[in-house]
C-alpha cells in the first residue's frame, strides 16, 4: 500500500487531502443543488413566458381544469366541511373558557380564509393532482415522449406545460373558495346545531370581523400555492432523466413523484409563513 | 463528386465528437447524406448509432465539430430556429415513443392540431389517408398499449410522415419484429417513400436485409465511420473493418450449406 506509506511519512500531506476531499464533496453537492435551483429557475420563467405567449388554447386547459380542480371538488367540500367541524369543537370550548361562544362564527370565518383553508386545499390537490402530474410528465420522459415532441417541433413546454399551469392557477383559488364555504357550513352544523351557539350571532359575528384584507390574503395564498404545485410537481417530472438517481424506469418515477410530493408540501408551508408575514 | 454535381447534401456530420464521462462515443465522425436518398448507418451495438442520429435530430450537441442540416449548423441555432429545422423532421424512434394516454388517431393527427391550422375535417383526412397507407383500418380508437409491436410501428411511421417531411429518421425499424413484420415495415417504407420522395436514415442493424433499401451504407466501428458507399462497393470493400463485420453479420447468410461448410474449414 504505497498510498498509506506515504500518508505515514507525511502527517500534513495528509490532513491537506482528507480536508480537500471533504471540501470537494461539499462543493460537488453545493453545486449540484444550485444547479437544480437554476433548472428550476428557468423552467418556471420558460413556462410563464409561454403561459402569455400566442397562440393560446382553450380546450387543452379547460381539460387540465376539469381534471386538477373540478376532480378536486368532492374531496376538498369533504376536508373542508370536517375541517370547520373541528374548528367549532375545538374553538367552542375554548371561548367558553371566556365566556365568548358568541364569537365562534368569526373564529371559524378567520382561521379557515387565512390559514387552513389555503393550505389544507393546497395539500390535497398536491396529493390529488400534484402527484399525478409528476408521474404522468415522468413517465412521458422516461418512454422519449418529451424527445419525440421535441423532434416532431411541438414545444413540450407550449403543449405540456402551459394548459397545467393556467390549471393551476384558475383552479386553486376556485377550491379554496369551495374549501371555506364548505368550512364554514360545517361549522354552523356543529356550533348552530350541536352545541348550541345561537344562529344569528354565528353570522353576525363572522360578518363584523371579516373585512376584505383577509379575504384577499387567502386569495394570494391560494394563488401561489397553485402555481407552487405545479412548478415543484412538473419540473420534478420533466427533468428526470437529470435526478441525480438516474430516474430509471418506474422506480425513477416514484421516487420523483415521492419527491415532489414532500417538497411541494415542504414548499406550501413555507410560503404560507412568508406570505402572512409579508401581508400582516 | 465529379459525375454528380447537382446532388444536394441534407445532413452533413463533420468531424463530430462526443464523450459521455470519460467514454469517448463518437471520435471524429464525418457523414454527408445526400436529399433524396435513404442513407443506412450499420455498426455492433454499442458503437454509438442511436447517439449519431440523436446528433441529427438536434437531442444531443457535438463537443466539437458541426453537425450541418441543409447547411445550417444545428448547434448554432437559436431554439425557435431549431423549431424550423425539425418541421422538415420525421422520426421514427426505437421504441416508438406513441403518446400511449392518446388513442391512434390523436397520436397521429398530434403534429397536424398542434403545428397547422387545418380544420377537424381536414385533420381527419390527412390521417386517415397516412393510415390506411400503413394498412392500418379500424384502430383509430385503439391504445397503443392494445397494439402489437408491428402495428406501433406503422402507426409510429404514420405519425412521422403525416406532415410530409423531407428527411425521416428511422432508428432500428424493424428491432423486435419477426421476419414477416419487418418484411412488412419495408415494403411500407418503400411504397412511402416512392410516394412522399423523403431522404431517409435508417439506423439499424439487419444486415442484410437493410442493403436492399439503401441507397449509402455506413459502418460506424470505434466511434469512426468507415466509408459511406453503395450497398454493392460495402460487400465487396477492401476495408479490413468492414470485411470483417460483412463476414460476420452476413457471411453465412448468403452461403449455400455445402459453401457454409467450406467457409468453416477454411477458418
């Protein structure tokens, strides 16, 4: 073993390489993830480029609203109709503690358009929807479907992406809406029906202490969030030939898909910090 | 070429070179394909065919050298131009790669909804008549996953022509198929090309049977192209290279038994 001959006469040399090489290995992945934000980068700015670009499609995108949001619909008025319900259960007991159940119609109103609503309707359609785009567009990769749109000069970003994006974007704010009516009901049902609060003073209250800066956080949540969805879950997909796996075949599907799954939820949570507290 | 000054060259490979990682594929690959002709790139497996053809279509750029399309240097161009360059583009990929969440008309009529203007009517005409070139009726409504390995061929080769293109790839045709099916696929090539006057590039490894299409035959070995000539000059060429694999892939072949025999002794 010459090389430990070496390292033995040579303490510094040594220490020298070991620390050069560990400093190789954080550099590689250092640039493996900044080359992974970049791709990232500009496959968002290449899809919105051609989101405006002519010539535009109606169908294709009314198909990826049928399937990303009115698909949605059952599951987002079941999660949103039960989220409401534990929000009554669980605000009721709580304002009682102060005396106020009157105000349960505005708790429930609030957390659910600023907070859960967004960002429970944004994690089912990542799980609904999301993952299904990233296998569909990484089986399309795997198979040279993406090649072969390349070479019969249809852009796969113009034909693939575009009709999601718009999707996504028309999509999530509509389910958000759907999520907290659907909320609030549930909510009625419980506080109204179950516990008691009376009826007149759940709406009142809700009416008095919403005002329009609430709405529109959600509104701008949601927006984000559908883009979010679809950026994350459509470049994992389209760029799996490049994971750093391989993304061979159906296991490189379902890795990309897992992936982009936790990074999208990761994503929603995230932002849903920075979004509340850039607009509070 | 002297005898032949007005032949045009639609793609011409000069002095390409490609590496992935440290294995060198392609070193200094020079190819001109003439219009109008059907050019054959033979070679082992593994000798870089597919990687050759994916320089053509523009998937893959050159480390250094030009790959050169009816002069345009393809690694030069901006993407929109690169757009143009495959509108001219048919291709007939390995496995096919058909849209297999799309039934066998939208597959074929894809090009034409998204590239043209042309009304539904029209779409329907243009495919219809593509397929039943391909002698494929009755399977507008089929999956691809419902077809035979043959039949995702014709349908892929009519998804290929369907825009009338004046160069068609074809990257082994006829892998996977029986003797009778890749009959079938050259016969259809043939007649389509008679009709559609297309330049072909055939990759593909069925010596001999490829020779009688081609038009130029090219032997890739070691990332080199060893000469680009007529079907006959390739059978008969002094090149110890392509002696070499002439006797290998189709020595036999073409012996009488008692011949095969004789060939045998003698090795």
């Amino acid at each position: 073993m010459p090389e430990q001959d070496k390292a033995s006469k040579n303490p510094a040399k040594w220490l020298l390489g070991t620390l050069a090489k560990s400093l190789e290995r954080i550099g590689a992945e250092g640039l493996y993830y900044l080359e992974q934000v970049g791709r990232m980068g500009i496959f968002l700015f290449a899809c919105l480029l051609n989101v405006v670009r002519p010539p535009y499609k109606l169908f294709p995108i009314v198909r990826q609203i049928h399937f990303i949001g009115y698909r949605s619909i059952f599951v987002i008025l079941f999660t949103g109709t039960f989220t409401g319900m534990v929000l009554a259960l669980q605000g009721y007991y709580t304002l009682r503690k102060f005396g106020s159940e009157g105000l349960l119609g505005s708790a429930v109103a609030l957390s659910l358009l600023r907070e859960l609503g967004p960002v429970i309707a944004a994690l089912m359609v990542v799980g609904r929807a999301g993952s299904a785009i990233c296998a569909e567009i990484g089986i399309m990769r795997n198979s040279e479907q993406i090649d072969a749109l390349d070479c019969m000069a249809i852009d796969p970003y113009k034909y693939l992406m575009v009709p999601k994006f718009v999707a996504g974007i028309v999509s999530m704010p509509m389910l958000t809406f759907i999520f907290n009516v659907a909320g609030i009901l549930g909510g009625y049902l419980i506080g109204v029906s179950l516990l008691g609060v009376p009826g007149g003073s759940y709406f009142q209250e809700m009416y008095r202490s919403v005002d329009w800066a609430d709405v529109e956080m959600g509104l701008v949540k949601s927006l984000v969030f559908g883009l979010l969805i679809i950026w994350i879950c459509a470049a994992k997909g389209f760029f799996l030939h490049l994971e750093r796996s391989g993304g061979f075949g159906a296991e490189g599907v379902s890795r990309a898909t897992t992936s982009a799954v936790v990074l999208s939820s990761v994503a929603i949570l995230v932002w849903d910090y920075l979004i509340s507290a850039i607009l509070l | 070429m002297v005898d032949a000054p007005q032949k045009n060259i639609a793609i011409e490979l000069i002095d390409v070179e490609r590496s992935f990682g440290r294995q060198q594929v392609l070193k200094k690959v020079n190819l001109a394909v003439e219009e109008g002709t059907t050019t054959v790139i033979v070679g082992a497996s593994g000798q870089g065919k597919s990687v050759i053809l994916k320089h053509m279509l523009g998937l893959l750029k050159p480390d250094r050298g030009q790959v050169l399309v009816y002069g345009q240097d393809l690694a030069k161009l901006r993407k929109s131009q690169l757009k143009e360059v495959r509108k001219d583009y048919g291709v007939l990929f390995q496995n096919v790669a058909l849209f297999d969440s799309m039934n066998v008309f939208d597959n074929v009529a894809l090009p034409l909804r998204e590239r043209t203007d042309a009304s539904e009517a029209e779409i329907r005409a243009n495919v219809e008549e593509k397929l039943a070139l391909m002698d494929l009726e009755g399977v507008n409504e089929k999956y691809p996953a419902q077809l035979s390995g043959g039949m995702k061929k014709r349908v892929g080769l009519a998804r290929a022509l369907v825009m009338n293109p004046r160069i068609v790839f074809f990257d082994e045709p006829t892998t996977g198929l029986d003797v009778s099916k890749s009959n079938e696929i050259y016969r259809l090539f043939h007649k389509t090309q008679a009709r559609l006057k297309y330049t072909a590039v055939i990759v593909s490894h069925d010596v001999p049977k490829i020779f009688k299409l081609a038009d130029h035959v090219a032997l890739i070995s070691d990332g080199v192209i060893e000469g680009c000539m007529s079907p006959e000059e390739f059978q008969l060429s002094d090149n110890p290279t392509i002696r070499t694999f002439v006797r290998e892939t189709m020595g036999p072949i073409y012996c009488s038994e008692e011949e095969e025999r004789f060939i045998h002794e003698e090795a």
